[in-house]
C-alpha cells in the first residue's frame, strides 16, 4: 500500500515538501492541511503589499507564471491533496494518527499517516500591556491581518501610527505606512537600538537616522506601558516611557511563539521556547515526524546555540531536506549562521553570524572592524559609500559576524553573502583579507571593502590599527577628553576648525604629516580624523613610528559621521 | 643596517607592497621603480574612460580623497621612494643587484637590494598579423594609449571600428566605442563564442545578443588575416575571414605576454608562457625575490593548472602578501577560481571556476543546470530574469564553476561570489543547494536562484531532470526531430502553434497535464517547455511517472529564447 504523508501547515515549508516528495515519488499518498482558508503564500511579502509595492493580494499566493496557488492547484498541478480549515490538536503516535479539528463545523476526526510532517509556523506574541486586545491592534502574520490593515488605511482612516517593535517586520511595516500612505508612524523598541538581533549599535545608528530621515519617529530604548482607548472607538494613542502616543492604529511585531502545542502535547521534545527539537535529519524525537520552519529551533554554527530562525528562505530549503528524507534518502540541515537582510527606505542592511553583544555572550572576545568603502571603483559613476563592520574573537581570529549598510542594496547583501559560506565552516580573518570576490570597475574596487574590512581587522587584532568608534568619539570630543587631528585638506578642515576651534580641531594634511608631526602634543589623546577611516589609520602609524603612544583614529571617518549624526558637522563642512 | 627593498613596477601590485612594508616596518629603505612615468593607475579604468564614463584621466590615478598617485604622493604619504622611467634589465642574484637602464638617457646602472620584488605586469601581445604596425591600431594596456585613442574619437576622427579580440578588455573597449562615441564597431573573435575564457556558450549566446542589440557588429570564429592601411593615412581596414571591414581605428585585445625577460634571463624559472613560478608566499626560485600581479602563474583551484590570471583584485591581495612575508609573517597565496565579471552595456556577467569545455579538458565530467529566475521575489517590483548556469563534474558531484548573467549586474555578481569561498576549498552541489544566501523580497525569492541551480542540478545528476539547451533545441527543433509540448496558458502558446503548427507545438496547460497526458505520443522524442524550464522539469517528471520515456524538457524556457533568440518568437508570442 502506498505510504501516506501528512503535512500539518500549508504556508512555506508544508508546500515545498508536498511538491519535492511528489516528483520523488509518484505513489504516495499526500495530504497536506491548514487550520487557514488562505495557503502557500510569501508572508515576507505583507508590507510591501500594505505599502504598496504590490497592487494585488493574490500576488502574494500566486506563482511566477501568475497561477493561484490554492487547493485545486496543489491537486492538479501538483498531485497534493490539501485541506483548509482543519487544524491539528493532538497525535497518537502510538497509532500514528493525526487528530483534527474541522474549523467550519466544529467536528473533530482522525487522520493516519505513515510520516507526518510538522511546519506550523508561529502566532504573533501579544505581550501582556493593558489594552493590547483592543480595535486597531494588529499583528501581521497572516493575509487577513494585511488585508485589514490595508483597508484600513486605504479608506484613510489612520492618521497616526504606532508600531510596537523594532525588528524585521516593525521596521518593514514603519517604512510601508510612511512612505506610500504618509501615515506619521512611531516605531517603539525596548532595547537601545533597532533591529536588536540582527545588527549591533554601529550599524543600527545609520539605520536609525535613515528612518527618522525618511519620517518615522524611532523611539529606542522605550517601554510600552498600556494602549489607550475602547473597545467602541477602538485605539487612540499608546503610552511609551510615561507620554501619550496619539494613534489610530498599532502595529505589534515584538515576535511569534511557536505553534506546536499539540506536538508538546504528543510528547515530541521542545526547546525553552517551546519550538520543536530536531535532528540533522530534520526529525523530531519521534522517528516518523519530521519538522520545520518558524516552529522548530536550528543550530546557529557561530555560537553553538539552539534558536529559531524565522525565515521562509530556510523554510523552503528545509522543505527540500525533508522531502528528500521521508523518500529515503539522506539530507542534511546543519544549521544557520543567521543570514539577514532588509531594505529601510533608501538603505539595504545585511548581516551574518553574531553581533559583538551576542558574541560576548556567548563567551568570545570580540573585537571588530568598521570600514566605510565605496562599492565600486571609487573613480566610477555612481559609486556610493558601504559600511562593512566585521567581528572577530581576539584569541583565535575566528570570524564570529559581519554586518553592511549602504545605499545600493545588492551591493551591500552581496558582501555579506560572500562571507557566510565559509562562516557556515568556520573561518579566520585572513580568508577575508583574501576572499575572491569578482572585480571590475562597475562592480568594485581592485580591493574590495569586504577584503578591506578583513586586512583592517587584521591590523587591529596585531595591534597596529587602534580605532574609535563613532559613539565614543562623539562622547570623548564633548567631553573634552579628545583633541583630534584633521588630515583632509584645509578646505574640508576650516569649517571644523570654525565651528569647534583649533585647539580641539588640529588641522595636518596627511602629506604633510610627516614632516609635521613634532607639532602635535604626545601628552594628549589625539584622535586622528578623516574621510573613510583609511589615512586615519596610515598616519596613526606614522605617529606610532615617532613615538606618538596616545593615538587613536575613527573608525568610518567623516563617512560615518554623515549618516549617524550630520547635526556634528559644521555648515559647509 | 635598513634593510632595502627594490620593487620593480609600480601599477597595482608594487604600490600595494610599498605602502603596506612601510606600515609594517618604519625603518626598511623602500624604492620602487617604473619604466613608464605615470604609475599607479587603475588601469582596468581605461575603458571607462575611453568611454566617457570617467571624465578625465587623473581620475585613474589619483586616491578616493583625489591626491594624484605621483612620485611626490609616495614620498609623503606613503614613505616610499619612486623612480620612474628606469627599466629593469637585468639582475645579478649573486651580489644581489638589479640593472636597470634610465630611459631619459640611456645610461645603465646598479642598484643593490635585499630583497626584490617583481610586479611588470604584461605588454599587450602583438600577433604576427601583416599591418599590425600601421598607425591607426592599438592595444589597450597603460594610459598612454588611453589617451591617443580618446584624443582620435574625440576630434571625431573614427567613424568604424573594429576590435580585434572578445576577451574582456576587446568586449569592454567594443561597448566604450559604441555607447558613447557611436562609433560603427565590430568585434572579431578568434573562437566560436565571445569571452571564451570566462564563459560557455549558453551563456555567450546571451552576451552577443546584448552586443548587438546594442549596435555592436560581433563575428565569433572569424580569423583576422590582415589590417589593411600604409604608412602615411593609416589603417583602412581589416580583412576577416576573406572579407574587408573598413575602419579608421584598430584595437588589439588579443591577450598580454608577462614581461619577465630579464628575470628568467637572471635564471628565475618561469612557465610555459613566460610567468615567473612562485610558492604560496610568492617568493620565486630565488628566495630573496618576490613576484605577483600579471607577471606570475597562479593555481587554479578547481583545475590544478598553472596560469597567468591578471586581475588588479588579485594583484592588490598579493601586493599585500608578499609585505606581510618581507616583514617576515608568513601570509599565503593559495590560488584562484578565476572569480570575474564584467559589465556588457545592459548586462552583468559573472563567473567562476571552469566552463564546460575547461571542465572537460581538465579531465572531469561535467553535467550543468541552466536556471532562469526572477533575482527578486516574484512578486517585488523590480523583479529582472537573471540566468545561473552551475557545472559540477558527474562522478563525484563536485561544483567545477559557475555562471550568471542578467539585467541587474550587482545582483548577478552577487550570486557568483556566493559560491566563490566553498568553490575554493572544493565543495558538492548540495552545499549550493542549502546555501544561506540572505533572504528578503527586495532582494531575492525565498529560494533563491543560485539555491535552484543547485537543487536543479542535483535533479539532473539523480537523472530526475532530463534538461535540453537552447542551442540543442533549436537545432532538433528546426530538423523536426523533436515535437514541443508547451504547458503555458493558450494565450501564450497560440502564437507559436500559429507559427509552428499544432503537430510541432502541441499545447496543454500544466494544470491539465496530468488528466491528459495519454494524448500525447509516447513514440516521439517530446520536449517540454515553458515560462522558464520549472514547470517544464515538474511536467517531465509527471510524463516519465506515466510511462514517457522520450521526454525532455528546455532549461531556461521561453525566458532563454527571448535573451538568445527573439526571432524564433512569433510576433505576438
């Protein structure tokens, strides 16, 4: 008799094992079934329908060659059976049977199965603030959340939001309601910067800056304390660190729990997070269950950590491996070095690995490298500045994460993708010095800023590269702890020097430097100043070499200060 | 005593050695020297700004913050002697001396060194072609020729071109002449496709489409017999292949011969074409020599030969290697995979490892995906075809090179790099399949198209996907050896059943497939087509499931046609 799978979720990963195991296998019987009426679509997708991008809905559940993709789809074209409105509440593992519930009617049944396979996905998480059931609170996790939301704005009901929550999707959604409706939106984050997981404060304060530049009002470090208003009128304002946010809509994407109840239930094993364990394989700890996407934890390789990852990329991948198995074969999953990226308006951010707070607690000794480069050869058009910051244990020069935010997107992602293959295997700062990424002019630079993030992280780990960053700058300079030494040319200086004074602003071009250098004080910490970071660093060394001991320089220059604080520079500067 | 270190040639890798050794070591007496007097330049600039897009030549060698790279430059910035117009002739290893002659005067002298290093580079190769000599004909290879080429344009003094070589610098120079000049061009190629080093044919085809569609006259496997011209006007003309075309500009891109005379004079062993042999370190066969940049053999990693692979990338990472090793670290140069790319007016193109023909003469089997896919997701805005043709060798499954071109060059570069780091260390096509490249709808689909071309080529390599190429189809096709299924909508089939005829181009919809596939007939060689090959493959498989055995399917469907062969598309189609 043929073998009967069963396929409990039907969003990303449930569809790409139905599909890969029916070309695997032409007898088995495949049922997959989903507690929504709505299936196999791009969530990632919701804010770029919210904001616009995409016109249509169904453009989110519909393939490339414009197929819907629905339960008569999945018959026809792919050989799967698939039932909506049925949601799984229990297994007999014993028997092998999956119980359901019918949605529509409330009746309850039994489904046997030889494999069943496990991609529930996650429920948006409501944190316990007063007032967070209210009209007007939505999460978006699914279409008909989206659908809502857009109708919302769309009859123009909402003048002011408020969104809950600074990662992927609270950030997706902040840059949806601001840029296509005009929405004046708040976006509210508990720890001190955006994009917590992902990035570290280097690169978040250019994340910030971009958002508030664009409209949105970025409330860092902020606590959530209740929403206003009633069930009749729905909400009207949220109340942040004490003030009153007024608002007609809010936007809660502080994260999923996992949708694996009736699996706990069952007895398959589950992390602190309730997320289901599983194998290499893709198996849980029953033998006949296999699990993926957002309801599973998966390894992350950099720090050894058990975690989720919610991301329909690995969903879909994972899919793959699992059909692969159920079929009889062996493929593998290992893990995640927690590959990122993310548009904001006009930034693209990428990221791999840890972030230095991440790495820290996970017991290395992270120190890092922050090199602003343009992404092409510097004499082509329309080259634009990229910030690479990439993270290395100060023992072992292991690379533990890399981060990258510029203005063209491609770009900035294509430097990260080149370092996670050998991040996936462990790899030291020398493989980036060396790594060979393409060049040409229209592309990028002979040396390209990811090889350039390594050789300077390579020269800090020696000692011979001791930078600043920004934020220490900024707070050393006003505190008058910090004399710095401009080495760009007059022209650039003199608005500097204007604006906060020649004792605290030395101006030396850098061709002059060495014949200069006895004009400077040994017995003040200097902080050596210029466009990128790059001349900065050769003429910290110049002034080590003439016993100069008290000398730092910035770390992503004046580059730096333009996209995380332009109110620093002087007008004309 | 200061150790004194003598760099011969100052371009790429020399500037890099010399900057990085002082940083390293204040004390060491660093000179290097040139024949040319403009040096440091970006020479793989040239093009860009024979084309316009760089508008004065200093651009080339001056620094990002816009200091000219002269003589003066390395003096005070970087701490480095330069001396230009000297020529090495000679060296003798024993007392450690190179001879060089000043080319001002003539006269020859000594110049002691601890240590040398090698960096000349290539001079453009002269084939042995009567009227090679005429004035009117150039090779592209230092900025002296850059600047005669752009003066001849720019007084409007070159109304037809012809550019004798499709490599990189023959397809760039081609594009340059064209877009903005408007200069009648024709590019010659010697071998059957343009830029045959870096890529095969299938993704040739797509380039040459570009080049003409974008004015560019190409003629593949055409041999120059003669340039036509005297003394006195210059050239007239170019005899290809039997016929004359007339021109008032010959451009010679037919490769580059390292310019290693009086170092393998001085006993140094060089290889087959006169590259100068190094270890890892770069060190030659004499220890106290060091060499890089174009003027060495490199390993190739996926093939283990030993070839010349001038790049400026790959210069500039050696230049930094062989200072870490003067310094007395031990840094390494382990080899290439040949990572390039290139831009062809509105196409990028990437590559890496071997092509299928390299494949083969290595000794390996190589079987290869052609993948067509949306470099975004779907359903963003934006969304452009890039095509990814992976090539692994059939026995062992390992990944031998890569390919990918499309409309947005950053991301098709992207996809290339991606592979490049586990390319290096040797990996299989599962690592591609399972690749964490990141994932976000602005930037790529879920499973992303370089994911695809690994997941499809595991499926050929399982013998699951039993692909067909372009070339392939249109050849049986047009001999009526082969009977085309489409599975796309009527709307979009109706043409070619117009054109072709419904025995040749028999139309059933991919979701009626299943249901009617008894119609088709099982004693002809059927190929399958569709938007892009992906439904094409699923229907394949759905036909063998159902007893077909003489079925295939076109990689790259329709989405290839329209990039190599719009004119086998009906109007309307």
């Amino acid at each position: 008799m043929a073998k009967k799978i069963i396929i409990v979720g039907a969003v990303a990963l449930g569809p790409k094992v139905a599909s890969r195991l029916r070309r695997l296998d032409p007898d088995c019987e495949i049922i997959m079934i989903d507690r929504d009426s709505l299936i196999s679509y791009g969530g990632c997708g919701i804010p770029y329908y919210i904001g616009g991008d995409i016109g249509e809905i169904e453009e989110l559940y519909s393939t490339t060659a414009h197929h819907v993709r629905d339960p008569e789809f999945f018959r026809t074209v792919k050989g799967v059976e698939v039932i909506t409105r049925v949601e799984a509440i229990g297994i007999d593992r014993r028997k092998k049977q999956l119980k359901v519930r019918h949605l529509d009617d409330g009746t309850e049944s039994e489904m046997a199965y030889d494999k069943l396979v496990i991609g529930t996905g996650g429920t948006p998480f409501t944190p316990p603030i007063p007032g967070a059931d209210l009209p007007g609170v939505y999460p978006v996790s699914n279409l008909h959340h989206a659908q809502a939301i857009k109708e919302l704005i769309s009859k123009g009901a909402v003048g002011n939001a408020v969104v809950i929550g600074a990662g992927a999707i609270g950030v997706e959604m902040a840059e949806a309601l601001t840029d296509l409706w005009g929405v004046q939106t708040t976006l509210v984050e508990m720890a001190p910067h955006v994009l917590p997981v992902a990035i570290g404060p280097n690169i978040a304060l250019i994340v910030e800056k971009e958002l508030e530049k664009s409209g949105v009002d970025v409330k860092i470090g902020a606590q959530v304390t209740k929403i206003i208003g009633d069930a009749e009128s729905g909400v009207t304002g949220v109340e942040v660190s004490g003030e009153v946010i007024e608002c007609d809509l809010v936007i809660m994407a502080v994260g999923v729990r996992p949708n694996t109840g009736f699996a706990a239930e069952a007895g398959l094993a589950v992390g602190r997070g309730g997320s289901l364990i599983v194998d290499k394989n893709l198996r849980t700890t029953d033998p006949d269950i296999y699990a993926g996407g957002d309801c599973i934890e998966i390894r992350n390789l950099v720090s050894g950590e058990q975690l989720p990852m919610a991301l329909g990329s690995l969903a879909n991948r994972q899919g793959r491996i699992i059909a692969t198995n159920i079929f009889g074969k062996n493929a593998q999953f290992d893990g995640t070095v927690g590959t990122f990226c993310i548009k904001v308006f006009g930034m693209g951010v990428a990221t791999a690995g840890l972030t230095i707070h991440q790495a820290k607690a996970a017991g290395f000794d992270p120190v890092h490298s922050l090199v602003a480069q343009f992404d092409r050869a510097h004499f082509y058009p329309n080259s634009k500045f990229l910030f690479v910051q990439l993270i290395a244990d100060r023992a072992t020069r292991r690379v533990l994460g890399v981060e990258a935010v510029g203005e063209q997107i491609d770009s900035v992602k294509a430097r990260v993708d080149a370092v996670v293959p050998l991040l996936h295997k462990g790899m030291n700062v020398d493989e980036v010095c060396t790594l060979e990424v393409g060049y040409a002019p229209p592309f990028s630079s002979a040396m390209d800023v990811i090889n350039n993030a390594g050789n300077t992280l390579d020269n800090i780990l020696d000692g011979r590269n001791i930078p600043m960053d920004w934020p220490e700058f900024s707070d050393l300079f006003e505190k008058g702890q910090i004399t710095v030494v401009d080495l760009r040319e007059a022209v650039e200086a003199q608005p500097f020097i204007d604006q906060y004074g020649a004792e605290r602003w030395i101006h030396i071009p850098q061709p002059e430097l060495r014949e200069r250098c006895n004009e400077l004080p040994k017995d003040k910490d200097l902080c050596l100043f210029c466009g990128t970071g790059a001349r900065s660093f050769e003429c910290q060394i110049i002034l080590n070499q003439n016993g100069f001991t008290r000398v730092k320089n910035l770390q992503g220059g004046y580059a730096i200060i333009r996209v995380t604080d332009p109110d620093f520079i002087p007008q004309g500067g």
